[in-house]
C-alpha cells in the first residue's frame, strides 16, 4: 500500500486537497448562515430580558456584552460569535415559556460563551476538514461535541435551583424543534441525544461507549497492533558497511551485492508453442515463493504453501520482478567473476611481456643520454590513465548493464553518473525505474557514486563505495 501511494503520490494529494476545498466551502457556508441568522428575522426579546440576560451573565461569570435576539429562522436556540458573541431564541419562545425555564437555557448557552465552546467548535472543524478520510478523528470529534454539552448541563445544574425547569425546558424546545420539522418527538435519536442527556443529569453518570463502538474500537486497536508486528518483523537491519577507496581493494574482490534470497532456481519447458517458465525461492526468514508463467502469463503463484488465487497475483508480482533481478544480479556477479579471471591472466601475461620491453628499453637508454626524460614521461603518463584495478571490476559491471538494458551500443566514447540521486548516461537522464535498477544493485549508502567517461585515448574514473 506505501509503495501504491508513493508512486500515485500526485492522484492521492490531488484527491485530498478536492476534498478538502469541499470541505472549506462547507464551513465557509455555515459561517455565512450565521451572518444570515443574525441580520434576517431578528426581533429584540424586551428591555425586561436584557435586564434579566444581565444578571444571568453575572451569574454565569461571563464579562464580556452579550446580545440576545429572537429569530424566526431558528427552531432551537444558538450561540456565535467570539468578540461579539449572540443568542439567539426561537422567536415566541418567550412568550411560549415560563421564565424559569427560559432561563436555564440562557444559563446554558452563557455557559458556552464562558468556555469560549465558538472558537474551539471552529478550530475542530477545521482540523475536521483537514482529516476528514479518519474515521477515528471523526468519532472523536462527535465524542468531544457530546461532553460540551454535558459541561454546559453540569453548569447550568449548579446555578439552578431547580433542575426540573431545566428539563422540561430542554423538553419543550425539543419539540418545537420536532414540530417545526414535521416530526414526532423521539427520545434519545438524532444527534442532539436528549433522552441520554436527561439520563446523564439524573444518574450523575457520564455516557458510556456502546456495543458497536466497543467492537470497532478493539478491532482498529487489533489491526494498528498486528500492523506493528508485522512492520517488525518484516524490517532487516542495514548490511554491514564496505568502508574503503577504490585504491585500496584488492584485485581478487568482487563488487558487494545484496542477495536476500540465498536459493533461487529457474526452469523451462518448452512444447511446441508452449512455453513454460517456473521460478522457485527461499528468501533468508525461510518463506518460500513460487511462480510459473505460460507463454508471458502468470499462471499459478504460490506464498508459503498457500495458491495464491488470479486476483491476487497483481498484488504480489512484484516479489517475483524482486526476485528476477537478485538471479539476474547473482548470475552477472558470477560472469563477472570468470570475466576477471581470465582478464587476470591476459594482464599477467601483459606484465610480464612489459617487463621484458622495459628492460630493452633500459638498456638502450643508458646508451642514449635524452632517451631517459621520454620513457618516464610515457610511463608516467600510463600509469596516470589506468584506473586501479577494483575501479576496473565496478566500472566494467555498470557498463554491462548498460548494454544489457539497451541503454548504450558503444562503449567507446562513452560517459556515466551514477550516485544516490540520479543516473546520467552521455549527458542524458534515465528514468526513475531503470535508476532504481541500478540504485538497487550499486549504492548501498548515500555516499557513494561512480563516474567514468572515456572518448577515444582519454579516460576518467572516479569511484567512491562505502
């Protein structure tokens, strides 16, 4: 799945940041309805209830001015605004209800003004908007709104006298609500839970988390836990680093390649147009792997035993393209090897057939006084071009890739960067996917690079392998 959402990186934001921008519009939307609610339908309540909202603020322990209106576009009553903060009732509300009542939902929503409940519901829903693909966000989000309501109950019971009035003002303008709505009152369903509400003022006992969320809870706690266990397991520690210069290699050494599966075997079968493939692994944790492909197409795929079923096989194909590089790599790495041999040979023969000339040329100089100055400027010059031998092995295996990959058809002149970053071959930039190839197989830290270029007589090699 991250190496889904690696390479579709560019879909996945796009996706997010359009659903985020509904989300914004969403938002921006309420907040204009706010600004509706308070300039449309308003009517003031009556210089007795600004009187009486006056005292109930000092009750309450809130400071700041408060503006109390009556609307005719909401059916239960709502508090905004920060700097400025409003209430606003149902319009014949007040009419409609005892003053104890009335007051008591004046006491509740002070006591949202007093806790500052508009600037933090604001800040949640933005956080919302931005996380709005979590469900476990979003469950807390609806958990965090539920106990500010049971702050606000708990602190309208203290101021009150009697809590009844409280109740059976909650009661009453629910169902206004209801009414208004076209709908029965149905207690404890819909958001606003007023039969849990009710309970919870009367059992003096928070809400408790039911069936269906226990159940989900456990098993996101499960999957997060298996998840960790299997990253565990599943990570290798880094191979041990090859600290040393090209210079200072032995001749006899191989470049280091990562082989995490140590058997890997593969066979064909060809019957007339049949043509039949089987690739067999063991990786070094002991899983086992098994693929056979019938003329290109994948038709049986094994994992530890289990047949895995077609519509699987997208999923875990590229274990296999794993696989087939690391045989490809072990089978280059062995070439390699013969290669070398044989080049040891010729260049020990090349040695001794120089040491020969060099005598020759030895004597002749001491018969001749300006020969001297020549012959060591050559040789200078020669050992000056060739590159230590280590430098060789590396070089020679890059360039074979090249050609195995049709990256190049000449070797000569030629030019090449490989390091952590990027490759460049004759001043052009590889794709990412034929880079990972060879990053892959040839860095192993962050430090090291290779770069050679040769055209006609001049060579240049830098090699640097950690």
């Amino acid at each position: 799945v991250g190496d889904y959402l690696n390479e579709h990186a560019s879909i996945v934001a796009g996706l997010w940041l359009l659903c985020l921008t509904f989300q914004l519009v969403r938002l921006t939307g309420g907040l204009y309805q706010m600004r509706r609610f308070r300039r449309k339908g308003i009517h003031p309540p009556g210089i007795e209830w600004v009187g009486r909202l006056a005292t109930l603020c000092r009750v309450a322990g809130v400071r700041k001015k408060v503006l109390l209106l009556q609307s005719e576009l909401v059916s239960m009553p709502v508090t905004f605004g920060f700097l400025k903060p409003t209430i606003l009732i149902p319009f014949g509300m007040i009419a409609g209800l005892p003053a104890d009542q009335l007051e008591t939902i004046l006491l509740h929503e002070l006591a949202h003004i007093r806790r500052n409940d508009y600037l933090s519901n604001l800040l949640l829903y933005i956080t919302e908007s931005v996380f709005f693909f979590n469900p476990a966000f979003r469950w807390m989000a609806s958990r965090i709104r539920q106990e500010r309501e049971a702050c606000c109950d708990d602190i309208v019971l203290a101021d009150t006298p009697n809590r009844n009035s409280y109740f059976d003002a909650l009661i009453a303008f629910r169902v206004q609500a209801m009414a208004q709505e076209g709908y029965p009152l149905q207690l404890g369903i819909g958001k606003t839970d007023l039969l849990w509400r009710i309970r919870r003022m009367l059992d003096k006992e928070n809400k408790k988390l039911h069936v269906m969320e226990k159940a989900l809870l456990s098993v996101g706690l499960m999957i997060v836990l298996a998840i960790g266990l299997v990253s565990m397991n599943e990570w290798q520690a880094p191979p041990p680093a090859v600290t040393s210069a090209p210079a200072e290699v032995s001749s006899d050494t191989a470049p280091a390649i990562k082989v995490p599966y140590p058997s890997i075997s593969k066979s064909s079968d060809i019957e007339g147009a049949r043509k039949t493939c089987k690739i067999s692994a063991t990786d070094a944790e002991g899983n086992t792997f098994q693929l056979t492909k019938t003329n290109g197409e994948i038709t049986e795929m094994i994992i530890n035993g289990n047949v895995l079923s077609p519509a699987d096989y997208d999923r875990y194909e590229y274990i296999f393209d794993k696989i087939e590089r690391h045989r490809e790599a072990r089978e280059n790495a062995q070439s390699d090897e013969a290669t070398e041999a044989t080049e040891q040979v010729e260049a020990t023969e090349a040695t001794e057939a120089t040491e020969a000339t060099e005598a020759t040329e030895t004597t002749e100089a001491t018969e001749a006084t300006e020969a001297p100055e020549t012959t060591e400027a050559t040789e200078a010059t020669e050992v000056t071009e060739a590159p230590a031998p280590a430098s060789n092995r590396w070089i020679h295996c890059i360039i074979k890739d090249l050609t195995r990959n049709g990256i190049i058809a000449n070797e000569d002149p030629l030019s090449f960067t490989l390091d952590k970053d990027h490759l460049i071959v004759n001043g052009v930039r590889q794709p990412d996917e034929v880079y990972r190839l060879f990053k892959e197989k040839y860095i192993n830290n962050p430090k090291d690079h290779f770069d050679y270029s040769r055209d006609g007589g001049s060579t240049h090699v830098e090699v640097w392998v950690e």
